[in-house]
C-alpha cells in the first residue's frame, strides 16, 4: 500500500485554489467566503478561500475544495472529488463521490448509505464511517478511525507514522481504530505507528500488519 502525500495533498488544494487559476462558466471561485450549491442544482468545480463549500441536497458538482473552511455534502448529492485544508469534511446519506476525499487538518465523516470510489483519507481528525461504503482505502497519520456497523471498506486502512517533522498534531497519542459490528475491510491494515485496534467479533478484515487485535462484542468496544 503506497505511502499518504500529505505534502502533495497540502500543495495540490492550495495551487488548485488559485484565483489566478482558470475557470469553466459553470465554476464557483471565492475568496473570503462560503459558498452554496443549491439543491438540484448542476455546477463544475466549486472553490473557497477562508469560507465553507455547502452542497444541497440531490445536487452535483465535479471538485469541491476549500482552504480554512468545511466542505458538506447534502444527501443524495453528488461530486467527483473533495478536499480541505484546515476544516472538516461531511457527506450525507446516499451521497455518492467517485473519486477522493481528503483533508489535511480535519475530520471526515461518512453518513449511512454514503459512497466514495476513492481514496479517503486525512492527516489529523477522525474518519468515521455511519453504515457507509469506500472502495479506495482509508488513510491517517494523527487520527482515529471508526468503521461504524455495516460499513464496508476495500483498500484496507493505513495509518503512517508523521513524515519528517511535518504534521506532528497529536503525533505523541495513540490512534484508536474500531472495526464496528458486521462492519468488512478487506485488503491489509497496515499500522507504521502505535495504535489501539479494536475488531468486533462479528467483523471480517484483511491481514493485520503492525498492530495487535483487541476482540469485543456488543455495539461498541
């Protein structure tokens, strides 16, 4: 499993957030503010600067992305991609994302029914995943991981060690990992740090690498 680009994903979001940057008719570019995508509504890529991305219910974009700011997915939403510097990211149910979702500072958080293609993946927050499904693979250095109940997870999950003094927000806690009731991962779960790993009984998962299993049953650990 290749190594998480926090550097790459840090200078992608920041260049691609340029003002200078070219635009489509149908794009959204701000700078210093939110933006909202209404409901039903059809755009192209949607950007901020000091602002949060709200994307309504039923509606679609291709990239939302923002820099000190969230980035919401409405339920039944659709988007190609999505991705903040220093804010947290939320896809609401039956959401659909085809390719990644990343933050590099911030929380991730997958409703019931939710579905990305890629890719999700954070430095530091936690990635939760509510009766959601990831097809690329779940990736952190700092934060915890939940695969709540009925979650499904291909790709495996990667949990990196800090990368050469960049990024060292929690570096010194334990990552929590919990792998929740009928919940499958399949693919490696591959641990270069210290973390606690929790694995319900009812659980499927791929090999473990780097970490020691803690068994529960019940709901929650």
């Amino acid at each position: 499993m290749r190594r998480f680009p926090t550097i790459l994903i840090l200078a992608a979001l920041a260049l691609g957030l340029s003002p200078l940057a070219s635009a489509r008719d149908n794009d959204i570019d701000k700078v210093n503010g939110s933006v909202q995508v209404e409901a039903g509504q059809q755009v192209g890529d949607v950007s901020t600067v000091n602002g949060a991305v709200h994307i309504a219910g039923g509606a679609s974009v291709h990239e939302a992305s923002t820099v000190n700011g969230k980035v919401e997915l409405g339920d039944k939403a659709q988007a190609t991609k999505l991705g903040t510097v220093n804010g947290a990211i939320s896809l609401g149910s039956a959401s659909r994302v085809s390719g990644e979702v990343s933050a590099v500072n911030g929380s991730i958080h997958l409703a019931r029914g939710a579905d990305v293609g890629g890719r999700v993946g954070n430095v530091n927050g936690a990635i939760v995943l509510d009766g959601a499904h990831v097809a690329g693979g779940l990736g952190t250095v700092s934060g915890d991981v939940t695969v709540g109940a009925d979650s499904r997870v291909e790709g495996g999950i990667l949990v990196d060690k800090p990368n050469n003094g960049w990024f060292h927000w929690g570096s010194e806690r334990k990552p929590v990992i919990v792998i929740g009731p009928h919940a499958v991962v399949q693919g490696t779960l591959e641990f270069r740090r210290e973390v606690v790993l929790k694995v319900s009984d009812s659980a499927q998962i791929g090999p473990v690498k780097g970490a020691t299993v803690e068994k529960f049953s019940g709901a929650t650990p």
